[in-house]
C-alpha cells in the first residue's frame, strides 16, 4: 500500500544516503551482486568451502573497522570541501515521474527532494522530516486518519538566487497524490497503492485532503497497521507541474525537466543544488542555504560545499579513481577485496575507535583510506520464473507454473559454491522471506528446497520431467527442457553466478542460455515487454515492515515479476496470499497479525515464485582526508556519510 517509487537502487548518486528508509525501505529493482568481476575456483566440496570460509574469510575481516551505527551520535562539522563520486550511465531525465522508472535519474534528483518523513531503523521510530504527523484513530467505524503539517522553513529554492523562493505546502503533496501518482495515465508505480480492499472485497481509495496550506489529512476507509508507511512520499512542485499538466496532460509532465533543461533551472527543497550537466561527463552540486535542516551551528550538516559526480563507463574506472585518490568513497568487489584491504592505512582501529598516529605518520594516514565491514545484507538478489500467461504456448510455461520444477530450481541452486566462488566466502545463503530486522521474522521458517540434486530429480518426476539417455530432461510432451537467464549486462559476480546455476542444472540435463542484458532493457521487460523466460534480479534495502512491497507481492501490483497486473489471482496460493497481506495490513496488534504473517511467508517458501540467493558480507572504503567521527557502516542503514566533514576545516 506504501506509495512507492518503482526503482529504487543500491547506490544513489554520490554515495551518501539523502535520507534513510525514506518513509519505507522502497521497493524496487537493484543489482545487488552484479556489479563485480570475480576470479573463478575450481569446484570444492561443502565441508572444504566450510573450512576455506571459517579461515581466509575472518582474516579480511578482522583488517577492516566494524562501526555499526547503535546511538544515531553525530558531532558538529565544518562546512567546506568537495565530495567527489560516480556514477556508470547518464539520467534518462531531471524529471522526478521519470525517474521512478530510471535509476540514474532516481539518484541524479534525490539530492533535491526530501520525504515527509523518516524512519529512524536505531530507534525504531518514525521521526518528522519535512512534516510531523498526528494518527487518528476511529475504532468504532474501523476508519483512520493521519494528518501531516509541514514545516515553515521548507522552499522550493533555485541556485539562480535572483528567482524568488516558494513555499513547500500542502498544495504540493495533494497535486502530486491526486494528480500525479493517482493519474493512471501518468504511470506512477503510486498508483495501485492508494486503493484498499474492504471487507466484502471491493476497493476504496485512501483519499486526501487539505486543511490549510501547511497541513494535509489522508483519510483511511479501513484502520491499517502502518498508515505512515503506507502515506510517507517525495513530491514535486505543483507550481511548475501543475501548468504543464493542465495544458498537456500526462504526456506534458513526462517531458517536463528534460536533459536538455539547464540545471540551474531545477528547483531543490533538499540539501543540495544541481548547477551544471555535462553528458557522460559529470554533474555537480552546490550547497542549498535554505536547506532547513541545522546543526548546532545553524548550517546545514551535509558540510561539503560541492559534490562532483563523474560519469564514468564501468566499475574498474571507479575502482582506479578511487585508488588514486579521485573519489571519496568505494564498495570493493569480492576479487578487489583483498587488495583494498592490503593497502588500507586505517584510521580507526578494528573497533571503530581512533588510532593513535604512532603506527603511520599523519600524512600517509591522511592520504590513505579506511575499510569498513558490516554483516550480510538484509535483502538478497533471487531467481524468478516467468509465469505470464501471454506465453501459455511456450513450454517453458507448463514448466515454470508448476510449484515442484520451481522447488527443483532452488535445490539445483548451489548457494555455497556461490559463496566461496564469487564471494570469497564472505557470506550466507538466504534462506527466510523476511530480513531479521522485520519483527514478523519467523526463524523457524525456512526454506526446505535447498541444494541436493537427489530431492531436484524427484521434483522433476514429479513435474512431469525425464532424463533421456542422451543425458538431456525431456517434459511429459517431450520437449527437451532448456530455457534462458536473463541478467544485467555491467558486472561479472553475477555472470560467474550465473555460470554455476548452468552447470549445476546441466548435470540434471538441463540446458540455460544466460542472456547478458542491459538494465534498462531488462527493466522494460518486467514492466512492459514481459519477454523474459527467467531472470535474476533483486529488490533494494530489506522489508523492515511487512507490508512493504505491494506493487511486488500482491497478485495485481506492477511488479509483481512473474505475472504483473493481475485482474484476479491467477492461483489459489496468490490469492491466498493476496487476502493475508490485506488482512494482516489492518491488524495492528502484533499477537493478531502473527499468524497471518507467519502463513504468508510459508506460502512464498514453499511455492518458490522467487528463489534467493546469497547475503553478501558488505565492506565500504572512505579516504582518510573525512573525519570518521560521523561515518558509520552496517547492514541497516549502509554507509551513513549525511554527517561527514573534511579533517581540518
């Protein structure tokens, strides 16, 4: 139900992380492992890979920081100084509907926009951000309200300072809700989202409504569990959508704020403005002064005064550029890890604390950089089988809509090999629905379809499926059984990923065609096309509430990958499915919603629409010239840079 950005990626621009849940861990397509190469090994046993994973594996980590953020303690900075970053591709467009379906303009435009509020995952606790809030509750007509008012000191402001600043009101956010995301025509992955199903199975929108300018109520036909997940957002300036919509419709808001458009003419309500563009070379940011949040100094705590973000071609450039001191923050590869590590002069010690400058003069450890290391990721890329009904006449279809070939598939996914082949056994295998973090984690909920070849080949009887004597699978019609894996093209972990999963199931007989694809395309083909046979892809951050992810998970959302938009459950268990997400969204006590939540997470373990892979061990690179006072690094909230200043200033 949250109203959701459709993509949502690892790694915005620049690194630093504008905002953490922003309202929810936004669902959305990311590449969590594909953006690596990989040195192969020859294949090991699981009792060696154990061995090889309990020794090598600790000893790179015992070299790097551990700085988990536990307190949310952050000192004043000095403003001053520029943070230089990367990013691979250009933006597609500086429009912020276009950039739901557009990682680079996702990350392009985050630095100049700002949610209602935050969820502050230390604390477990909702916190205003540009708006606090207030819930209402009906219990007697079983309706709720929450009504937002947003700050005073909130602008749209442009870094061409002769252009008057206008105030952020209520008239933004209801122009953007009901004119925007509640357009069908616009296309907003919002739009499913506002709509609720009752009772007796019909669906009512969850409205809003002005109160004056600085305050706004969403009114709810039914009490939810999570009503500000479900209204938290970003938005744009209705003073400058609005007119293009009136006089063109969705299509004049699609092509308005193109690349063409002179950055300076962006408006910011964020921390930063975009100033200049120069294609498949870079972009650079200015500090907004009318950013409204102060430190204790009244200046903005995101200190550096400029942020520069090349556009480079590929990850080894980066990794170049940050070797040579040209960018300020790296996420090491597998393959890189060791070298990262090996020439690191870090300036905290194992335990996040400082080191005393006796073990390197200050300016070697000034030049250098430090590594830091945090837990598996809550979230892990999967396997994913095409179930649409527009290839009905495709073998493939028989095969994939049938729960025990897509069971063979997770025990033909050998995700220990994976690890020490592609991660140098520096992770685990994923094997719940729901990340740790979300308290509806259930540990005795598991996956039971893990790597065995013997249990695959009696799911594969089961499916209808033979291995002739020419050592290939043949179905019941006789159909050899060969399909294609669709991945993202820019990165080699996943490749060599891939490559495991084709002989593992070429062992069974099976034939995989990898197809190396390039994102946006790949994108396109969820959401549009739906030309793809099976896939492996990912959704960004981890499901710290439930009930994250409605445009994924339930039968009619958008990206609800292997068979989108739904008109009714086309299965018994989707439908099944549907039903408990929707009741237990409305149930706001914990003993209640339990065991609906428990069942829905049973059904996609036993049915397998998606099969996870691994959890990577994450391990984060800064440059030592930033005082590490405010950094923080762990699987929650990533690297957390907002509070970063240069050493000196």
């Amino acid at each position: 139900m949250e109203l959701i950005r459709l993509i949502r990626f690892i790694r915005p621009v620049c690194t630093v992380r504008f905002g953490r849940i922003l309202g929810a861990v936004f669902i959305g397509v990311h590449l969590c492992l594909v953006l690596f190469s990989c040195k192969k090994y020859p294949e090991m046993t699981l009792e060696e890979i154990e061995a090889v994973r309990a020794s090598g594996a600790n000893t790179l980590v015992e070299r790097t920081v551990r700085k988990p953020n536990t307190k949310n303690v952050f000192v004043t900075g000095k403003v001053g100084g520029t943070w230089n970053d990367s990013i691979t591709s250009d933006p597609k467009s500086f429009n912020l509907l276009i950039a739901e379906k557009d990682a680079a303009t996702t990350g392009v435009l985050a630095p100049l926009v700002q949610y209602l509020v935050d969820y502050d995952i230390v604390e477990r606790v909702w916190k205003p951000k540009i708006a606090s809030f207030k819930i209402d509750l009906d219990e007697e007509h079983d309706k709720l309200d929450i009504t937002y008012t947003i700050r005073d000191d909130v602008y749209w402001s442009f870094y061409d300072d002769t252009k008057p600043k206008v105030k952020v009101t209520s008239d933004d956010v209801i122009f953007w809700y009901d004119e925007i995301c509640g357009d069908e025509e616009c296309g907003s992955s919002g739009y499913n989202s506002q709509f609720m199903p009752m009772e007796d199975g019909s669906l009512e929108r969850i409205t809003i409504e002005k109160i004056d300018d600085a305050s706004f109520v969403f009114h709810f036909p039914r009490i939810v569990a999570e009503p500000v997940l479900s209204t938290n957002m970003d938005f744009g300036p209705e003073f400058l959508y609005r007119p293009a919509k009136e006089k063109g419709g969705a299509a004049a808001v699609k092509n308005l704020f193109t690349v063409a458009t002179d950055p300076k003419e962006l408006p910011s309500c964020g921390p930063y403005f975009l100033t200049e563009y120069t294609p498949s070379q870079r972009l650079v940011y200015k500090r907004n002064p009318d950013f409204w949040e102060k430190d204790a100094n009244g200046e903005s705590h995101f200190y550096p005064q400029e942020r520069i973000c090349q556009i480079v071609g590929d990850v080894n450039t980066e990794y170049l550029l940050f070797k040579q001191g040209n960018l300020e923050a790296y996420v090491p590869s597998p393959e890189q890890l060791e070298d990262v590590i090996e020439h690191a002069d870090n300036a905290l010690s194992a335990d996040g604390n400082s080191v005393d400058a006796g073990g390197a003069d200050d300016s070697e450890r000034k030049n250098g950089y430090t590594v830091f290391n945090a837990d598996g990721s809550m979230s892990a890329s999967f396997w994913s089988f095409n179930q649409n009904p527009q290839n009905k006449d495709e073998p493939f279809f028989r095969w994939f809509t049938k729960k025990e070939f897509r069971q063979a598939m997770s025990c033909l996914l050998n995700r220990e090999r994976i690890i020490q082949q592609t991660y140098r056994g520096l992770g685990e295998p994923k094997y719940s629905f729901f990340p740790e973090v979300n308290k509806y984690y259930n540990e005795n909920l598991i996956l039971q379809y893990r790597y065995s070849h013997a249990h695959a080949q009696k799911l594969l009887a089961a499916a209808g499926c033979t291995k002739h004597d020419d050592g290939f699978l043949y179905d019941e019609d006789g159909n050899k059984v060969a399909f294609d894996l669709t991945f993202a093209s820019n990165g080699a972990v996943i490749s060599d990923i891939v490559q495991i999963i084709v002989d593992e199931c070429k062992k069974e007989g099976i034939v995989i065609t990898p197809r190396p694809t390039d994102f946006q395309k790949l994108v396109d083909q969820l959401m549009g096309t739906y030309d793809w046979q099976t896939i492996i892809i990912g959704l960004s951050g981890g499901s710290v509430f439930p009930t994250q992810g409605s445009n994924v998970w339930v039968s009619d959302g958008n990206l609800h990958l292997w068979y989108p938009l739904q008109e009714s459950p086309a299965t018994d268990w989707e439908a099944r499915i549907d039903y408990l997400y929707h009741e237990a969204s409305c149930i706001v006590d914990y003993e209640k919603a339990k065991p609906y939540w428990d069942e829905y997470q049973q059904i996609f373990l036993e049915q397998c629409p998606v099969v996870y892979l691994v959890r990577g061990r994450s391990f984060f690179a800064l440059q030592n010239r930033w005082d590490m006072t405010n950094v923080y690094f762990d699987n929650l909230n990533g690297a957390n840079t907002d509070y970063v200043y240069l050493k000196g200033f």
